[in-house]
C-alpha cells in the first residue's frame, strides 16, 4: 500500500513537471511572431484558458487557434516546447523554444518536428519514432505533446 502511493504520487509529479513553464521575453517575442507566421495574421490577442498552460489565439474576436507551453525532460535538464494549435485542435506547428542539453540537439530539427504536424489532438496520437542520439529528449517530447493534448481538449 505504502509502494503504491509513493509511485502514484512520484507519477502525478512527473506529469505535473511537463506543464507549468514560463518564457523569457525575448522567447515570449520570437514565440508570438512564429505564431503570426502559422496564422499569417499580425495584431493577434491570447487569452488564457482555464489551464495557464494553454493560451487562446484570437483574431476579430473569433478564436483561430492554440498554443500550448510545455517543459520536457532531457538527459540532464528540461526544455521548452511550444505546441501551435488551428482552432479545430491541429497541431500546426511544434517549436522548441529553449533547448540547454549538451547532446540531443537534433530534435530541435524543423524536418523533425514537422512530423507532429497534421496531427489532431482529439483523435490521434503522435506516432514519431525517436532520433539516434536524442532517443530521451525526443521521447520527452512526445510524452509533453501528448499531455499537451490532452490538456487542450479539457481546456477548450
């Protein structure tokens, strides 16, 4: 009994530790202007949902999309994920906002993040197979984005 609540609370923890994450300005800003590009909209506003970790994307006052701040977990320390959303919970884009690792660099890699691209958050789980050399962080990413899922589809 004793073992089974410590890994249930070891568990909650470790899911709770991808959420949460804060940018810099400079990040915050290069965060934004990737966003218009997806959008192809400048002026845009963001409204927090009721997760902090999901922002809406508003243009004329309609919601046109998502984004979601992750942090995941690499060999050593954790990095920061920006998952973009349309507003019928696609993920149109994935960027690694801050990556520190000294190895595992190549998920930074637009081809490779390209991959989760396409994919809906209601109805699919992201089948990306992991990169030579970055085998933890890229794992790391899969398991934010699919949290990152999930808490969109409770958010929204």
């Amino acid at each position: 009994m004793k073992t089974s609540l410590i890994y249930f609370i070891l568990t909650i923890t470790s899911l709770l530790s991808f959420a949460q994450g804060s940018l810099t300005q400079p990040q915050e800003k290069k965060c934004k202007n990737i966003i218009e590009k997806v959008f192809n909209k400048t002026g845009l506003q963001y409204n927090t949902t009721q997760d902090k970790d999901i922002q809406r994307i508003v243009s004329n006052n309609k919601t046109i999309g998502y984004y979601s701040l992750m942090n995941a977990k690499g060999k050593i320390g954790w990095f920061k994920i920006i998952i973009i959303y349309s507003s019928d919970l696609t993920i149109k884009k994935v960027y690694i906002a801050e990556y520190n690792e000294t190895r595992g660099g190549e998920i930074t890699n637009p081809k490779y993040l390209s991959k989760y691209e396409g994919l809906n958050a209601k109805t699919q789980k992201p089948k990306v197979d992991a990169i030579s050399g970055a085998t933890i962080s890229s794992n790391s990413l899969k398991k934010a984005i699919e949290l990152s899922n999930k808490k969109l589809i409770f958010a929204t």
